[in-house]
C-alpha cells in the first residue's frame, strides 16, 4: 500500500495513519485456500514479502484486522445496459449496507454513466445510505475509467481520519467503457495511490465472460481486492456477502521498506503464503512519497 503522505500530481497532500519520515508501508491482505473460504489465525511467519524485489528492513506490525474501521464507496454502474437488473442491484447494495455497517463504520454511494453521480457522502447512516442507493436512474454510456480515476482522487485521497481505516471500493458494472479519456492504467494506478481496495462484481450474467469482465478482473488483482461473476440475478446478492465476509477477514502487515527514496516511483510488492495450499490477495504495489517541496 502506499507509503505515507504521498500525493499526486496536482492533489493536495493526504493525511494518513503514518508520518513521512518513518516511512511505514500497511499493507492489508487476505488468504483463501483452494476452495476460495478465508483463511484465519495465520501469523507473520507465514508469509514471504518483497518490496522492490528487496526483503524488508523490519516488520513492525501483524495483526488479523477483524473490527478496522472501513471507508467503502459503492459504486454503481447506471448505464442503459443494466437497466433491466437495476432494481435487484439496488436491493443488494442496501442489505450489504444492513449487514456491514458498524459504529465506526462510514460509506458513501455513487451512480456513474458518462458522469459521477455522489447519491450520498461519506455517512454512517444506513437510512441515509439506503435513500441515495433509491435515488439512482439508470441511462447513458459508461465512463468507468474516468469514474473510478475520479471517485478514488475525489472520494479516497481526500479522506481525514486520526485512526487506521481500511478503504474499499465496491464496483458493481459490466466492466465495459465507451466514454473515458481515461485508460484503464490511469484508473489502476489511483485506486493505488489512494489505497483503495476494490471489489468487482459483474453484472454481465453470461456464462462466457467477455473483454468487461477482464476488466473487471484487472482492476481488483491490481488493488488487492477480487472480483465476482454472478451468472444469475440472485448471485449479485452473494457477492455482496461475499465482500462482507472478506472486509471481517484480512490481515494487516505494517513494515519498513529497504531503499526507500522519495521521487514518488512505483514499488511493487510482492507477498505470498509460504504454505502453497494457500493464495495471497493483496495490492501488486504502492507509490513512494514524492520529494519535499
């Protein structure tokens, strides 16, 4: 995950759980084994990591962040091409929020076509929550590209807490663009700089996935987050459950990287279980601070 106070090109400088100078990374992960359940009760040793292909200095923190305080944005695909499962969509969108939701808990709800539509900011209120969902119409093209470059700068760059969070995207669409200036990479590389996770869930219900699913894919294996592929209406339900069960189910690895230098390049990581029944979810990279202005 990012390195604390990063920022990027044009953004004003983020508030993070860690100072600049200590230059900790908190990485956030899951584990499935090869039924894809969660795995819990690992520990430290369990893992192998490489930061820029280098071990780290020192590990300064494990924990299974079970209650971490989530920041999760549910992004709605309201394009034309959904119009006739919409309904259903917005159903599972409100339980998730019923199920999910704690004291310490905030979310906020977008609809997005060829624009951004903010339903509801950041709020802890379900009923609040739910109200903004029932706003949403569906029609138009789809700029999924720009949505979630914007939606991550706007939404999850900008974020101010005192306490660790965890921030998730959730991105219910078909994974298709026909709008965005954006590109896909562009995308990818904000949901990063702003450590954001995101989940996928398609709402194509094809048995064949297509180039949108693909997408779809990309974009969760580069944040660390999976993504889902109903093939019936109700299956967008337990996707939903789905995603639940995993933001109760991850780990927390807080550490220092070696050779850590602020000129805000891109450093891949690379984690993995050291027992091979097990699969690592986790951020493919974070981007440095830039340099002191």
């Amino acid at each position: 995950m990012p390195a604390p106070g990063q920022q990027g090109a044009g953004d004003d400088e983020t508030n993070t759980t860690f100072k600049v100078q200590v230059n900790e990374v908190n990485l956030i992960f899951s584990v499935t084994d090869k039924h894809g359940r969660f795995v819990t009760g690992l520990r430290q040793e369990n893992f192998g990591l490489l930061d820029d292909q280098k071990p780290p200095i020192a590990v300064v923190g494990f924990r299974q962040q079970t209650n971490l305080p989530l920041r999760v944005g549910v992004m709605v695909d309201t394009s034309s091409s959904i119009r006739s499962r919409f309904q259903f969509e917005q159903d599972s969108a409100v339980e998730f929020f019923l199920q999910t939701m704690h004291r310490s808990d905030r979310a906020f709800v977008e609809g997005f076509d060829i624009q951004t539509n903010l339903a509801q900011d950041f709020t802890n209120s379900v009923d609040a929550l739910n109200q903004g969902i029932r706003k949403l119409r569906p029609g138009g093209g789809t700029a999924l590209y720009d949505s979630l470059y914007k939606t991550c700068r706007d939404q999850m760059l900008t974020l101010r807490d005192d306490l660790a969070v965890r921030k998730v995207l959730i991105l219910l669409s078909d994974g298709d663009d026909n709008y965005s200036r954006a590109e896909l990479s562009d995308a990818i590389k904000m949901c990063q700089r702003s450590e954001t996770i995101v989940e996928t869930i398609s709402t194509n219900l094809s048995p064949t996935k297509d180039k949108g699913d693909e997408t779809l894919r990309v974009i969760s294996e580069a944040t660390g987050g999976q993504a889902f592929y109903p093939t019936k209406i109700e299956d967008v339900a337990t996707g939903f459950r789905n995603i639940e069960q995993e933001l109760r189910s991850q780990y927390s690895l807080q550490y220092r990287p070696a050779n850590l230098i602020d000129n805000g390049a891109f450093r891949t990581i690379y984690l993995q279980a050291l027992d091979p029944r097990y699969k690592v979810r986790a951020s493919k990279g974070y981007f440095a601070p830039r340099p002191a202005q």
